[in-house]
C-alpha cells in the first residue's frame, strides 16, 4: 500500500512546483515587458526632445543669419553713403562766394548728409552753378557765415564729432538762416536745458527742480533759431508758492556770476507768476498781468524775429503781446529761454519742440 501513494504525491509535488516555476517566468517576463515599455516611453520622450531642440537650434540660427544679413546690409549702405559723402576725388573747387574766395577739396563741400551743398556739388548739378569771370563758382550767400561751414566741414573731415565753430552775435540770424536754407542740420540741432549753470537747480533732461530758496537762474544751451518764428512751452509741474516765486521769459544772453541769483536780469523780458511782464527790454505791450502760474499749468512764448515781438499764452490761450525795445535791438540779436525759481519744491518741465497754439512755426 505504502509503495502505491508514493509515485502519486511525486507527481503532485511535480506539478505544484511546474505551476510555480511557469508564474515565475511569467512574472519575470511581465517585468522585462514593463520594463521594455519604458524604455520605448523614454526613447519616444528622448526622441521628441532631441527633435524640439533641433527645431529650437535651426530657428535660432536661421534668427542670426538674418541678423548677421541685416548688419552685412547697414554696413553696405554706410559704405554707399560714405562714399557719397566723401568721394574718391581730390578735384579742388574755386569758390567766389559774394566776393570772398574759398578754395576747398570737393568732397569737403559734400560733407554733411541731406545738405543741399551735397546735392549742389553732386556731379549731376555742379555743372549748373554760375561761375564768375575767373571760372569760380559763384555763391550769393553771407561770406561770413559760409566761412564758418567751410571750417566746420574741414573739421568734420578730420575728425566726425567736431563741434560746430563759435558763432559771432551779429551773425546768428544769418547763420540761422542759411542753415536752414542749406538744411545743415549739424547748425541747427534741437535746443535743451544747460547742463552747466553754477545754481543748486536740479536738472533732468528738459526738467528743472529748485532745491534752494532764492532766484536762480538757468537758460537753454541754445538761442533760439532766428530764421523765423520760434515757440517754446513750460508746465508747471510743481509750485508751492505761486505768488511770485516763478518767471519765465527770454534773454539776450547767459547769465553768469551774481546775475543767476537775481530776476532783474539785463536784456531779458521775463513773465514773473502773479505779477506780469518784468525786465528792461520789452515796450509795447497789451500782455495780462495778475496771472498765477500755478501747478499744472502752461506758459508758452512764441517768438517772431522779423516783427521783433513776443506773444505770451497761458495754458495755450493768448495772454497778449510785446515787442522789443528799439534801443535793445543791438543787445538781443540772439535771444536764450530763461527761467528763474525761487521756493524750494518748484519743478516745471520744458518743452522746445511743443507746436504752437493754433499751428504754425515752432
């Protein structure tokens, strides 16, 4: 009996131990798929980021060829318009400019871009200016001033930045003018604040603030043009003290020493807030007194050089007008915007460039 259970419980030890070996490798085989499903999850992930980064690669550099093209191009047209302005030529132009003679490189002539002296000794007009008995060119401008472009452009040859020369008082409505008629923009940039005036004024660009009590003076870097009208506007950013402790106006120059710390200031005609016009320099005169300028207002001067006359707004509304007085004329040939403040706290913003009531010149 014994010898018959035997082979029976042998084989089903057999076969509890097959099923346990088949879930082994069943189990095994499940990991080794799991496992192989990951590593394509992390091949596709790979893949996907190794594309993206590729894309991300070829569109940044397809970025800076364009930029790498762009450069290449300006610096093309730079070259071009160099070779405009300073052309491969060592012609020299004899010059008879109202009976003064210049005698100058021709390229030196073509040294400011956009200038109608570039245009007017281009090769395709030279050969249409007048000429005077000798074969010089004949030029019916200011000699003085025309003198004054000619060393500013030998300047600028030598060196680009070169400062425009000094330009004597007598001569400024001429030299406006014919800069303006030349277009030499070099002559005629945009005016701004000073930046050295010697007060305790505090400036910011075209911002003026006052820090100390008592006057203090400050004017633009430029006078105005005297080529024709001109208009410069003032808010008032800030004003504690509206009762007299502010002017605004023009003068015939910088002040300098004890004159920045004073508001009777010679050859000026300023409007002082909640007074009216003072100063030596203006006669006629139907300007409205009595006006406050007070925190966020406008004061605006318009200056006409042909009819000698100042016409004053508030808040873009006409105030009136003066004129200059006939035996200050000589003294403001050139006329600077000024501005004077006094209490601490007071702030105003200048505005060269702001376009007058009712349009017109500025």
């Amino acid at each position: 009996m014994t010898s018959t259970v035997r082979p029976i419980e042998n084989d089903a030890l057999i076969e509890s131990s097959f099923r346990r070996l088949l879930a082994a490798i069943e189990s095994e085989r499940e990991k080794i798929r799991s496992h192989w499903q990951l590593i394509e999850q992390e091949r596709d992930e790979t893949t996907s980021e190794l594309e993206r980064l590729k894309q991300d690669t070829e569109e940044w550099c397809f970025r800076e060829r364009q930029k790498i093209e762009t450069k290449w191009k300006e610096l093309d047209e730079q070259h071009e318009r160099m070779s405009v302005l300073w052309p491969e030529t060592t012609e020299v132009l004899e010059i008879n400019c109202s009976g003064q003679f210049f005698s100058l490189p021709k390229s030196t002539l073509c040294g400011v871009e956009g200038s109608y002296l570039n245009h007017m000794f281009s090769d395709e007009w030279i050969g249409s200016l007048p000429k005077d008995t000798q074969g010089r060119y004949l030029l019916d401008y200011n000699p003085k001033c025309f003198a004054i472009i000619v060393e500013y452009l030998q300047n600028r040859r030598l060196k680009p930045n070169a400062p425009i020369p000094p330009i004597p008082m007598d001569q400024q409505q001429n030299m406006d003018i014919l800069a303006e008629a030349l277009k030499l923009k070099p002559f005629l940039p945009d005016n701004k604040l000073s930046q050295i005036h010697g007060t305790s004024l505090m400036v910011t660009q075209n911002t003026i603030e006052a820090t100390h009590q008592g006057w203090q003076c400050i004017t633009a870097q430029r006078p105005v043009p005297m080529s024709g009208p001109s208009y410069f506007e003032v808010k008032i950013l800030a004003n504690p003290k509206p009762k007299g402790g502010l002017a605004i106006g023009v003068i015939g120059h910088i002040p300098q020493d004890a004159e920045i710390h004073t508001i009777r200031l010679k050859d000026s005609i300023l409007y002082n807030s909640m007074n009216g016009l003072i100063g030596d320099s203006f006669g006629e005169t139907d300007v409205t007194p009595g006006i406050q300028l007070t925190e966020g207002s406008t004061i605006g001067v318009r200056i006409d050089p042909s009819a000698r006359a100042l016409s004053w707004y508030y808040n873009r509304q006409s105030m009136g007008t003066s004129t200059l007085k006939i035996d200050k004329l000589d003294s403001l040939q050139i006329l600077f915007p000024v501005f004077s403040l006094f209490e601490p706290g007071q702030k105003i913003s200048v505005d060269f460039q702001a376009t007058p009531p009712g349009g017109g010149a500025s």
